[in-house]
C-alpha cells in the first residue's frame, strides 16, 4: 500500500471521520473508495472541464488539450485513492 499525498490523505480521513463506529471504518473506506473517486472525477469535470486549444501551424489547425491544474489535482488524488 502507496503512502498517499496530505491531499488524498485529508479526503480519506473526512471520509472515515463520518463513521462512528471504529469497526465499521475499516471495511467502509472499501465500500465508500470507489464513490468518493467517482464524486472526484464528476468535480474535476464540473469545476475544471477538459479543454481543447486550437494552434495554427504549418497552414493547419491542431487542437492541444490545455492542462488546467485543478483538474489536475482532483484527479490525482482520485488516482492515489483508487491505488489504495
């Protein structure tokens, strides 16, 4: 098991904070990882959607996806989560 990043880290731990029960936290984190990624992955395309620029070169149009680096975060701690 990867140590995950003070970012991924505080998401987990707000996730198991919500379980009273210390018993519980254990198998919930298995249950809940695959919907906390999900709410990440739907938040990183609200907040931050996939974006295309287009360049002129050579007479010709390329269209380069722009990197937008809060998207970028969200989706590496969905990724670190995930890994789990």
């Amino acid at each position: 098991m990867s140590k995950l990043s003070p970012a991924a880290q505080a998401v987990k731990d707000a996730v198991l904070a919500l379980y009273s029960d210390e018993k519980v936290r254990k198998f919930g984190w298995q249950l809940d990882v695959r919907t906390v990624t999900a709410v990440l992955r739907a938040a990183a395309d609200e907040v931050a959607p996939l974006s295309y620029e287009d360049v002129w070169t050579d007479g010709k149009i390329l269209q380069y996806e722009k990197h937008d680096p809060v998207r970028e975060k969200l989706l590496a701690i969905a990724d670190q989560l995930e890994a789990q």
